[in-house]
C-alpha cells in the first residue's frame, strides 16, 4: 500500500502530459488549418419571434482536422486566445462570413438583414481590431450595417473604458453591436447603459429549464423588460422546444436561436433551408 500515493501522482502527470501535448497539437495544427478548407463556418438562422420569418444568421467556427477529427470551438478557440492565433483564426471568421453575406445579398436574398460574428476578448483588445474590422468590410465590400459583432459580456467588463471606446468608433462606421452570453457574468444593465449596443444576447443556460424554473423565468423576464426601457432587442439562444418558444414570447423577446428551428448548417445546408422556408 506504500506505492498507492506514488502510482496515484503517475497517473495524474500521465494525465497532465497528454492534456499539455493535445493542446500543444490543437495549436500547432490549428495555425495550419487556418485559410484552408479544415476550417469552415457553420450557419445558425436567427428568428423573429413574432413573425416566425429568418432575420438574420450567426457565423460559428468549424474544425475539422486530419489528425485530431472535429473538435469543437469550446476547446480551440480558448487554446487560440492563448496564443494569439485568434487573431488570424479572427480575421479569417470575419472575412469569411462577409464574404458570405455578400453571396447571399447578390443571390436576392432578402430576409437576411444581418450576419453575426463572435469577438473574443483577445481581439477585441487588440489595438489595431478596428482596422480589422474596416479592412474586412472594404475588401468584402459589406455594408457596415449589415455585421454584427458578438462580444461578450465578461470581454466588455474586462477593460470597459477600452471596450466601450472601441465598440462606440465600430458602432459609428455603422456595425451593429450584441452582447452574447448576456446574464453570465458579473456586470448589470445599468453599467452597459454607457455602451453602443443594439442586442442583448440571454444565455442559452436560462433558457433550458425556463418553463419550470421560476428563478431563471423572473430573470429573464427582468432582462427582457430593461432591454426594452434601454431601446435594445432581445435574442434568447438555446431555444429547443415550442413550450420554450411559447415562454420567451410571452415576455415579449424579439428573436431566438435555437434547434427548434435550426442546428448550425454547412453554407450547402443553410443554402438548402433558405430554399425550404422561402417557398410560399
Ligand atoms: P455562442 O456564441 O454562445 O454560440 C452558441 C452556441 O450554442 C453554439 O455552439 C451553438 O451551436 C449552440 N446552440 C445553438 N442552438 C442551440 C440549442 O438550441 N441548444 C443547445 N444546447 N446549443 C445550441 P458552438 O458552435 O459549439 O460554439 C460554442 C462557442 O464557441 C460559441 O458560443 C462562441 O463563444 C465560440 N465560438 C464559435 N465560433 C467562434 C468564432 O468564430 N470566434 C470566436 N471568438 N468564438 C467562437
Ligand atoms: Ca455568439
Ligand atoms: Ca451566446
Ligand atoms: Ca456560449
């Protein structure tokens, strides 16, 4: 029995070297994929909630890699903010779904008002991610008014004379600004009041239990009713079931994400539901 504590930490450094040497992979592997057909946007519809119509669409991060399989933006995109490669990984996102919109705007595509793109802290600190963002719209030749830009709450409580500086010369070339994961971190909406926002994003974790959870439906019905005195429209993620639509509706949010209505699709896939849902 004296070897147990000895063979218990040679288990754990095992296991500490493959979580190090997996990183370690992801990163090197993932520079690589960057700008190559491993990495792809995947399309979420966003819905209004009163008419039932597509209104917009959010760009999410793919990875498919020869060695490792799919591994998912919950594990990469942090392993990227730590090494910096989110900026490149970023500006890829963010050209890559302007471009996109575009095609969409030139098939006639009408419903689509606007395309959504996740920031992270990272790059929304970095000093030159105005410029980024300006660049991508010129070469893309997107109108600023129809990107949005995703940050979340905890990336704007961070440094928010910075991220509030930042967002107000983005919100000025005309680019729409929503807070994501909104209800998950620390700050309230009387401290985003200061802030350019045009859309408050509630986190899908309110949304899965909200018709038997009184404390997450007093919630989100408490978000719902300042957004409204703030003038920002409210999109719910997370929403699965007609009895979840039934509920943030009745609160009178604008629009939802959500299974219900859509996975994330491949641009074939989402081609495919653009074509279904279009047909009257
Ligand atoms: P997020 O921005 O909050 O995106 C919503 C996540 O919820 C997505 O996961 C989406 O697939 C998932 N989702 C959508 N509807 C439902 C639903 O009805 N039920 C459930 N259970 N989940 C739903 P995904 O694509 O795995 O992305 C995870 C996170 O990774 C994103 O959370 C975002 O924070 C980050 N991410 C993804 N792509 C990018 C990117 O291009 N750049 C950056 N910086 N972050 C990204
Ligand atoms: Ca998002
Ligand atoms: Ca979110
Ligand atoms: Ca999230």
């Amino acid at each position: 029995a004296k070897d147990v504590g000895k063979n218990n930490y040679q288990v754990f450094e095992a296991g500490m070297n493959i979580a190090v040497e997996r990183r370690h992979r992801i990163s090197r592997n993932l520079a690589l994929a960057i700008g190559r057909t491993e990495l792809t946007l995947a399309y979420q519809p966003k819905v209004a909630i009163a008419s039932g119509g597509i209104v917009g669409v959010e760009a999410l991060a793919r990875w498919h890699d020869r060695e490792l399989g799919i591994i998912g933006p919950e594990e990469f995109i942090p392993i990227a903010e730590d090494t910096g490669l989110i900026l490149s990984l970023g500006e890829w996102v963010l050209c890559e779904a302007c471009t996109q919109m575009k095609r969409w705007e030139a098939q006639g595509e009408e419903r689509l008002q606007g395309i959504s793109v996740n920031v992270s802290t990272y790059q929304l600190n970095h000093q030159n991610f105005v410029e980024v963002v300006k660049g991508v719209l010129e070469k893309t030749g997107l109108e600023a008014g129809r990107l949005e830009l995703e940050v979340t709450e905890s990336a704007v409580m961070q440094n928010p004379e910075r991220a509030c500086a930042i967002l107000t010369e983005l919100h000025q070339l005309g680019v729409k600004i929503a807070i994501d994961d909104f209800g998950t971190g620390y700050s309230n909406l009387s401290q985003l009041k200061r802030f350019p926002i045009d859309y408050l994003k509630i986190d899908q974790s309110f949304i899965s239990g909200i018709a038997t959870d009184i404390q997450n439906a007093a919630l989100v019905k408490t978000i719902v009713a300042m957004a409204y005195n703030l003038n920002l429209e409210v999109i719910v993620e997370g929403v699965e079931t007609e009895e979840q639509l039934a509920f943030v509706k009745n609160l009178g949010a604008h629009m939802y994400q959500g299974y219900l209505c859509s996975e994330p699709l491949s641009v074939e896939e989402f081609q495919q539901f653009l074509g279904r849902t279009g047909e009257k």
